[in-house]
C-alpha cells in the first residue's frame, strides 16, 4: 500500500498518521512533543516520532513511505523548508525539511504551517470538500485562518496570507501580542473568553467551555461575555467575505466545539452585518484536532505529484 508520513507537531503534543492517496487514514499515532526538556529535545522527538512512522509503514505495508509532511507552528519558510521562529517550542531558523529527510534517507518532505495544512484538509477531505473558495478559521488560544482557492491554500506573497486574528476589530481594544490593539484574537479567541469568564466568575480555572455551558444554563454575565466575542468575530468574518468573497466559512478550534451555542448566533451576526455580499454558509469543522496532520500528509502528496509533473 502506497502511504506517506503526516506529522503535526504542537505545542504539547504531536499527531500524526500514515496516509494512502485518497486521504485515507492507514494508521494513527500520538506522542508528546516534550517541550519541556528544551529545544534540542523537541527536534529528536520529532526525527524519532518520523523514524517510528516510517518503521510502522514498513512492518505493516512491506514498503517505506514514498514521502513526508510536517505541519509546525510559528513562521514558517515553505519554499526552503525552515521553521523560522516558534514562540512555543523555542526554535529558530530550524532546517526542519533537510533534517527529516536526512533522518528518513533521502526522502522527500514538505512543511507546512499547522493552520493552513489544518484549512487544506478540511479544504479537500473535511467540511470544504468541493468548495471553489473557502476561509478556514482557527479558534483556539489565538485565531489563525487559511484562505482556500481551487483546493489549494493561499498563502500570501509573504507567507502571512490568512491571519484574520490580527485584523483590528476593535480600534483601542486590548493590547495584542503582535503590538496591535483590538485585535480579534484579543477578543474571540478561546483565551479571551477564558480569561473573561474567568473574571465575571471569580473562579480562575473557568475557561470558554466552562462559558458555554453557562450560556445554555441561561447566565447572563456569560451570555455577554459570548455575545461580546461572537459580534467580534463576525465583524471579523464580514470584513474577510468583502475582501475574498468566499462561499463558504469554515470554523474549527476549541471554541467550535461548543456547536449551535456558537453557530447560531454568529450564523445570525454575520447576516445582520452583510449589506452588498453574498452571504457565506457558515459551517463547523470536520476533522477537529486530526486536520493539521491530514494536511501535512495531503502536502506530501503534492509534493510527489510536483515532482512528477516537473
């Protein structure tokens, strides 16, 4: 059976899978990224978790994996194969792709950033699927999307193509990590809704799950606090449906994970913002915490077919 690694590395923890062509799932694994024993550590965590796949394709297949994807975080170099900087796992300029093909003799690999392989897969095998032009939307400890066109993902001329939580929603709003202020991060994020619910409870351990579950139990210091980031983040997708007209909004991430308590009133938001657009269907995820992995191996898969065709 004809397979390739998809590997997706995070911050805590790294997913990954053997993948057939048709972006079927051969088989699955999970591991910790180990971050916490340092920079060095994570990397031969990495190359030892890919040289563990490879084995698992050999012994279950009786043939090495034909190639290699690697979704990462952070800024990334796709075109020569770097991880240029994470914050999370303490990396800089790291040549991930000559690393990995040399711990994998020679193979071929790809990298990828983890959202838009994430916004790839729901693109192509997720909630996407047949879709001409699509915005994928993260909502996690921050926001991070992917812009789909033509089941490929728009990068952008500098390899920031898609960063809709850094557009300002909220001129003055509260201070980003990038610098700005009034980002939608700072404001429709899990973590915004975490720390604000946080507060309004007095319970410090309360997160955004914890808030929904208050806002299906009729609390209104909860629902505000919901409204607020649900009217943030369809600002968010209005402004993104002006400039790229998607047909569809794809929205993934811990939050979405809360369903019609957050898809219904943004579903309703979005509409009462829309003037001249065409509104965009507004759907969940699919493949939840599996996309970026299944990503990484669809980039595998592209680069096999480049080589081909070049």
């Amino acid at each position: 059976m004809k397979h390739v690694i998809a590997l997706d590395v995070g911050g805590t923890g790294m997913k990954a899978a053997l993948l057939a062509q048709d972006g079927s799932v051969l088989f699955e694994a999970r591991r910790p990224t180990g971050r916490e024993h340092g920079t060095d550590a994570v990397v031969a965590t990495i190359l030892d978790f890919a040289a563990d796949l490879a084995d698992e394709g050999r012994s279950r297949f009786g043939c090495a994996p034909l190639a290699a994807g690697v979704a990462v975080p952070g800024t990334i170099d796709e075109k020569n194969g770097i991880a240029v900087f994470s914050a999370n796992l303490g990396w800089r300029d790291l040549p991930m792709r000559r690393l990995l093909g040399e711990r994998l003799g020679g193979l071929p690999v790809a990298l990828g950033h983890d959202v838009r392989s994430g916004g790839l897969a729901e693109g192509r095998i997720g909630a996407g699927r047949g879709v001409d032009r699509f915005l994928f939307i993260a909502l996690g400890t921050g926001i991070a999307g992917a812009i789909g066109i033509g089941g490929r993902i728009e990068a952008g001329a500098h390899g920031y193509g898609g960063e809709i939580g850094h557009v300002v929603v909220r001129p003055g709003g509260p201070t980003c990590g990038c610098g700005a202020r009034g980002c939608l991060e700072t404001l429709a994020s899990a973590s915004a809704v975490s720390r604000a619910w946080a507060g309004a409870s007095g319970d410090p351990a309360a997160d955004a799950a914890a808030c929904a579950l208050a806002v299906d139990a009729g609390d209104e210091r909860a629902a505000r606090i919901w409204r607020a980031a649900v009217e943030a983040l369809a600002d968010g997708i209005v402004l993104a449906q002006s400039l790229l007209d998607p047909s569809t909004v794809i929205v993934g991430g811990g939050l979405a994970e809360s369903g019609d308590t957050l898809f219904t009133p943004l579903r309703d938001a979005v509409a009462e913002r829309l003037t001249f657009q065409m509104p965009p269907k507004v759907v969940p995820a699919m493949l939840k915490d599996t996309a970026a992995s299944l990503g990484a191996g669809l980039l595998a898969w592209d680069l096999l077919s480049m080589e081909v065709t070049a």
